[in-house]
C-alpha cells in the first residue's frame, strides 16, 4: 500500500467528518493500489487506463447502452456525501433496546447514503415496490448536489406545524406531457438502485415490482447495475384474474417482478404446492407419497453419442426392486438405456451421481414386454419436511393478488387506508426463496410495509429470527383520496405513520394467533441533520472564514442530545443499528460501551483524569470523545493520548 495511504476500512477522515461514505472514494482507493500506473496527478488517465486493459475497454460512440437526458448527473447523486444523520425516536418505537427490526423514515436516497458503511454487504433481500411512472404518481426529484445541509432541508419540502413534509417543494407528479418523462423516472430510480446494490451480502438478492409503463427500462438500468450474468429471470404475477376494465385495448390482469443477484445467489426454491401432490401417487410402506421418474434421458440428447459417458449398465434385483453399479449374485439383471426405437440411449446421471444417490434409484417392469427399467424414486417429503421446488416464472393464486392486499390491510385497520398494497403472499413467496435464520430483509420504498409484515409472519411460521429494514418518506396522507381521508380520520397524517401502525397491529394480530417469543418490535430513526456543525469548505472570505473558525470552537450544534449523537458515532464508526449498546458511570460521569468494548463513547461535557482511568481500565478497542470535553486543556487532551497509546487503545477526538 502507498505511503500516507488509509485502505478503504480505515478511512477514518472519511467516516468521522460528517459526511457518508462515497463509493467512487472506495473505488478509487483500491485502483490506486492495484492499477497506481493509469494515475496522472491523481486522476484517472484514460489512454493509461485503456492501455494497461487494452480490448477490455471501448472507446467506440456507437455501443450498446441505454442512455437518457440527465443520466451523468446519477453518478453526482452517487458520489455526493450526504451530512445528514439518523436520530433514534424511542416514543415511537416498539421493545427499542431489544428489537433488531429497524424502520427509518426520511428521503430513501439520503438514508441509503447513510447506511453505506454500516450495512455495507449485510443485506440478504431487498424488495421494492417502487412508483410505476404511470403519469399519475409523484416522486422525489430533481436532486442537487452543490448546497448545504440546510439548503438541502429547507428545499425537500416544506414542513407542516409538527414537521411533516408537504407535497409542495419536495413531490412533483411526473405528467406523461412533461418533457423527458422517461428520464425523470430513470434518474430517479438509478441512484437509489445502484446504492443499494452496495448494501446486498455477495450471496444477496433483489425483487422490483414493476408494471408495463417502465419495465423495459427498469431492465436495462438493472443490467447495468448488477450485470446482465446476474438477471435470474422476470416473473409475471397475475395481480387481477378478471383484469382491469377500463384499459383500452386488453384487461391487463398481471404486473412483473424483476429478480437480480449479487453474484452468488443461491436459491432456497419455495415449498411444493398442495396441486403438486396429485403427481405423486406412490406411497411406501410408512405412507409417504413419492413418484417414479425414469432415468433414461428423453427428448434432445438422449442418443449414446450425444453423452458417451452417460451410457453405462445398471444392474437390479427384480425381486426387491433395488439397484447396483456392480453385478452380483442379487444384482443379476444387467440394464441398459434403449430408446424406443430400440437404439441405445443414455441415462440423466453419470456413473459418479449415481454412485453418490443409489438409495434414490430402484427398478420395475415396465410396458407390454415387461422390461426392467431405471427410476428415480421423488419423494414429496424428505428430512426437513415438504419438499422444496424451482418457483415458475408465473405466480398465481389468490395470495398473489391485489384483493388480498387490500383485504389484509382492511382487516387491521377496518377501513382502507392505502391504495393497491401489495399482498403479504407475494412478498413471502420471495422470502422463502431468499432468507432464512436471521438473514435482513430492506424495503427502502416501504409504503405500506407488508414486508416488515411479511417477515414476522414467515418467522412466527417457522421460528425464523429475519430482520426487517423498512424505509419511508414522513409523505402527508392525500386528503383528496378516500384512503387518505379515512386515514387522517383514523388520526395519522403521514405515510410513515400509517406504515408503523400497520406494524404495531400485524405484530399484535400474529402474536394473538401464534405462541413463542418472537422479535415483534422495530427501532424508529428519523434522517435528520448531523448532530455536529459542518464544516464549510466553499468560504473563502477572511471575515467568514474568521466567525467559522469561531464557531467550530465547539462543533455540537446546540440542543443536541446524547443518544442522537450516540447513534451518529455508532453509524460513522461503521457499526448497525443494532449493536449491543451498555451505559456505564463513574463519578456521575455517563459512558457507553459498544458491542462489548469493541467501541467506547465518551459524550461528556467535560472529562476529568479519573474520568480517563476508568475509560481505560474498560479495556476497550477504540474511545471516542467530544473535543468540547477537554474544554481547551491540551496537556490533559496529549496525555490521555498517550495513555491510550500505551494500552494499545485507538483514540478519537470529534
């Protein structure tokens, strides 16, 4: 690594000054230390890039892409730290000290900038139900990248007498006779993806519902993002059997889901349909429903030459119905893979596969002439239950439906309250293909968070620890509409709180229905600006750089509280949202210790030297105070770094 260089996990100045994590910083570190040749003062040279990847790179215009008005200003929203912070709101909340489901409201694309570096490759799922760009719905934009924390507060919206946003100023509807409607959306829509792409583990999975207005587009800014080789497949889900009847031309009666992975996905299939037993109409001697599958390869390359090694005898006991890969005295009846024309066939395993799964195999009789063939024997059931299937790339079924979702939401509030929510079935069915233990779950355009409902009713089902993550912008509930009117009549103004009720009751609903200890509660955060001043880097004026510098004497913005900043430090310091946090005193002094001494947080207002010796006696990996606490005195700040130092102890000053 060059001299003078912080590899990408310990770049404290990056996480410690206010500002999120950029992903092109990430980036550019690991160029530098892996290609430092295609560096010129710096930058990036791009004849040195093209010339140490040589065919790798095209420099040709005229390439394969999908490109839209304002597409090069995504990659500012990218790389454009947010200031802005998460603050615990515990009067909200539900179990907050022991829960790990997390619901954070605020602008999804801030909050995914703040939770770069602490859920970085921690995210198993994320399902999203994003606007469908209809011409109808309203979403966040224009983002802008040159202005302050407050010039970003005050321009997201105006607020209402208790803070809530206003459609004025922060939504927009999108008209389909605006100009670059398309664009609008796509611009919207390839930041947010190509963060959270950045929260997925390796072996992660994404779903996006979508329907015909922009499902070609939203493709190909997936292919883009997580890459062509890592499309799983687009789903049809049939949402209105009878279909909608004010179209035009056909009833549509379905809606998309677009299935993406990390890279190393691997899929936990779903449970075999009731339907599906009527194809097993064996049964053992322990009542076991099972089928005979033939072994003898059908269709396409089913000839001997097409698979040589595929053809091979199998020797049975016609009397046990068992089978061996070596002739014996019981196994004497040599078979062999005919086609029905009589010419030799080959068989669906090779000689090692069948070697590994000969408990799997038995023979039987078969047709007029009674020939000894080869099966599989494909139980319903194995070990771990019912067995597990391929999903099909159409879902239907009442589960699936949009009436669920409006019935099910109905039946907890006794009154509709959002329009179209998705139904708990489709959101489960993804569940059960992606997580399990205690994998989180994100939905960073919660709404009416049947996800988070989802994922507490799956674990009440199979004792399951899944967390979820919901994100949700404070929207005011539409008084136009009959939902947002009986919403407000219901006493909750905003979208975000109408998805933390629906939480509160299904956690209710299930826990009435269901015996165990489950983890029902969330933890509530709301994005807000940092609970330290910011640093202005654009003043340039002696007499403002002078009252900055004034300023930044103590740079904790006035009124801010200990556990806000506790929450700031713990995120900026890489860690989630659900570290083990302990209060401790000494000398009527408070201090935290994070994840078992991993971290200890000072936040005092002043530090003493016993204060200090306590600290270290903890024996923590790293301390972080407030530099106000030291009120100026510098010997006592340089001896406890040196004391700090002496114990091996990594110490921050804020």
């Amino acid at each position: 690594m060059e001299k003078g260089r912080k590899s990408p996990e310990k770049q404290d100045d990056l996480h410690m000054n206010g500002r999120s994590v950029c992903p092109q910083n990430e980036l550019l570190e690991l160029l530098k230390e892996k290609a430092p040749e295609i560096f010129v003062e710096g930058k990036i040279d791009p004849a040195k890039l093209k010339q140490t990847l040589g065919e790798d790179v095209s420099a040709d215009k005229e390439r394969y892409g999908l490109n839209w008005a304002g597409k090069s200003d995504c990659f500012r929203h990218i790389q454009e730290p947010t200031t802005a912070t998460l603050k615990p709101c515990r009067d909200e909340s539900v179990d907050f000290d022991t829960t790990e489901n997390l619901f954070i409201e605020g602008d999804n694309l801030q909050v995914l900038k703040v939770l770069q570096k602490s859920y970085y490759g921690k995210v198993k799922m994320i399902y999203i139900d994003p606007p469908y760009n209809t011409g109808n719905d309203t979403f966040i934009y224009p983002d802008r990248f040159a202005e302050t924390q407050d010039e970003y507060l005050q321009r997201i919206g105006d607020k209402d007498a208790e803070g809530n946003m206003t459609t004025d100023g922060f939504w927009r509807k999108n008209s389909r006779d605006a100009g670059h409607f398309h664009s609008n959306w796509l611009s919207m829509m390839y930041p947010r993806l190509f963060l959270a792409k950045n929260l997925l583990r390796p072996d992660g999975v994404i779903f996006v519902s979508i329907d015909d207005n922009e499902v070609e587009n939203l493709k190909l800014i997936m292919n883009e993002i997580f890459g062509e080789e890592n499309h799983l497949g687009m789903i049809t889900v049939v949402s209105n059997l009878k279909g909608r009847s004010d179209d035009k031309f056909f009833a549509t009666a379905h809606n998309y889901l677009l299935c993406y992975s990390k890279g190393s996905f691997e899929s936990n299939g779903v449970p075999l349909p009731d339907e599906y037993f009527d194809d097993y109409p064996e049964v053992d001697d322990n009542g076991k429903r099972f089928r005979y599958l033939g072994l003898r390869k059908r269709g396409s390359g089913a000839r001997r030459e097409d698979r040589p090694n595929m053809y091979f005898p199998i020797y049975g006991d016609a009397e046990t119905g068992k089978v061996s890969l070596t002739k014996s005295d019981s196994f004497n009846e040599k078979i062999i893979p005919k086609l029905s024309n009589g010419t030799d066939g080959r068989w669906r395993w090779g000689k090692d596969t069948v070697a590994e799964r000969i408990d799997e195999l038995g023979c039987k009789f078969v047709g007029t002439e009674k020939r000894l063939d080869v099966f599989q024997i494909d139980y319903a059931e194995n070990e771990n239950g019912v067995k597990r299937i391929k999903p099909k790339t159409i879902w239907t079924g009442s589960e699936f439906s949009n009436e669920a979702g409006t019935l099910e939401v109905k039946g907890l509030f006794k009154r509709r309250v959002f329009d179209n929510p998705k139904p708990i079935g489709l959101i489960k069915y993804c569940l059960e293909q992606a997580v399990q233990g205690d994998d989180i779950v994100l939905d960073f355009f919660a709404g009416s968070c049947t996800t988070a409902h989802s994922v507490m009713e799956l674990n009440s089902e199979d004792g399951g620890n899944r967390k979820f993550v919901c994100v949700q912008l404070p929207e005011l509930c539409d008084e136009k509409t009959e939902t947002g009117r009986n919403a407000i009549d219901l006493g909750y103004k905003t979208i975000s709180d109408l998805g933390k009720e629906r939480i509160r009751r299904a956690a209710q609903k299930i826990k009435d229905e269901q015996e165990g200890t489950l983890d029902f509660g969330f933890k509530v955060f709301k994005l807000d600006q940092s609970n330290f001043k910011i640093w202005r880097s654009d003043v340039q004026d002696g007499k403002q750089l002078e009252k900055q510098l004034s300023l930044f004497v103590d740079n904790v913005n006035p009124g801010a509280q200990q556990e806000n900043i506790l929450y700031e430090l713990i995120l900026k310091s890489g860690l989630d949202l659900n570290v083990k946090v302990e209060a401790k005193k000494a000398n009527k002094k408070q201090y935290f210790i994070i994840e078992g001494g991993k971290l200890l947080l000072c936040l005092e207002e002043k530090i003493t030297e016993k204060l200090v010796e306590k600290l270290i006696a903890e024996k923590p990996e790293k301390v972080i105070c407030l530099d106000r606490a030291f009120a100026g005195n510098d010997q006592l700040k340089t001896n406890t770094a040196l004391q700090m130092e002496a114990k091996k102890i990594e110490f921050k000053v804020i």
